[in-house]
C-alpha cells in the first residue's frame, strides 16, 4: 500500500508553507538551469559551489525521513508537493500545473528548458513519456482514489522542442477497475508524442471504498 498521509493543516497552513518552500524550489531550479549554461571561470564556478555547498548544509539541519509522500488535508485537498512532475517543492519538476475542461479532459501547458535535453534543442524522450504518463494518470483518476498505470504506450511522431509545450488526456472507456486514456504532447508546431494506457484502481483503495 502507498503511503498517503493525513495531515492537520488548514488551507491557510497550506498557503503558508507554500509561501516558504515554493519559491525555494523555483530558485534551485533556476539554479539547475544556470548550472548547464554558464561559461563563468574556474574561480567564479568554485565560489558558487561554495554558496551552494553551505546553502545545503543549513537547509538538511532538519529534513523529513525519505520522501515527501502525498499528504491529504481533511478537507481532501492533495499535496502532492515532492512529485516529479507536478511537485512545486520539487526542483525536478517543471511544474506543471494540470487543469480540466469542460468535457473532463486533462489540460495543462507549461515550459521545459535546458534541464530536459535529450537531442540537442530538443525534449528527452523519457522526460516527454513522463509528462504523458502523469497527465493521462490525472485524467484517468476520480481525485480521490488513485488509479495507477498498468500499461502505457507512445507513438513519437517527431522530436519535441524545447520551450513552450502543451499535453493533454483524456478517458476513453472504463470497464471494471480498469480505466482507458489517450492523450498527447505538443510544441509550438504541432503533436509530437501520442500516448494511450490502461489506469487501474489498486486492490488496496478499492478495499478501502467498500
């Protein structure tokens, strides 16, 4: 069974620690993107490595045992914070931030820069299959049983460039605890990666909703 925590926090709470830790994540990874592109001295890049070593140090003087986990509040909210798709405390994460429409699909646009090269100026393709993977898990789920993937294939149509990009998903049929999404991802010039799976509840959450 996943471990799913019960936290006693109330949505200020929540906003609160936001507050502290979100704009850390965006820092580090603005940090990761300084990293791979600078052409600073062998002095300046010593200097830095020095800062981030003592920024380090401070930040482990008291951390959490092992992940972040999902923690749900009682109003049902899900913080999914350490997540390496979605997690705003995640510097790994892009984030991207996934919204619904009208017809229930999975939605969500968002920036993939120097960090996700696979081919040069363009997305790896594992980092596109994970993106896919978490967007059509998103559309496949009720928002409070997880549904998680079973089997997952991709058609990459072509190489998808860095930059501005969009994906989206959506369910196609259910049939028992087994539920069916197609999706895709996509650069400003079009479809670049299709993706279909099958999303199945575990025995543990369907126990549990009896």
């Amino acid at each position: 069974m996943l471990d799913f925590t019960l936290e006693d926090l109330s949505a200020a709470d929540v906003e609160q620690l936001r507050a502290v830790y979100e704009p850390l994540a965006e820092s580090v990874r603005a940090l990761i993107d300084a990293t791979i592109r600078t052409e600073v001295d062998a002095d300046a890049v010593a200097a830095a490595k020095a800062e981030i070593d003592s920024a380090t140090a401070r930040l482990r003087r008291r951390q959490t045992d092992g992940s972040f986990g999902v923690r749900y509040l009682a109003t049902g909210e899900r913080m999914a914070w350490g997540n390496a798709v979605i997690g705003i405390r995640n510097p790994l994460a892009p984030p991207i931030q996934i919204r619904h429409d009208d017809s229930g699909a999975s939605v969500c646009e968002f920036h993939l820069g120097a960090a996700y090269e696979g081919p040069p100026g363009h997305v790896h393709g594992g980092v596109a299959a994970l993106v896919l993977d978490h967007v059509l898990g998103d559309a496949a789920s009720d928002g409070i049983n997880p549904r998680l993937t079973g089997t997952i294939n991709f058609r990459y149509v072509r190489a998808t460039r860095l930059g501005d990009l969009h994906a989206e998903a959506r369910i196609i049929r259910t049939e028992g605890v087994k539920t069916y999404a197609v999706g895709h991802l996509a650069d400003d010039q079009g479809v670049t990666v299709e993706a279909e799976g099958v999303f199945i509840e575990p025995r543990w959450a369907r126990d549990r909703s009896e």
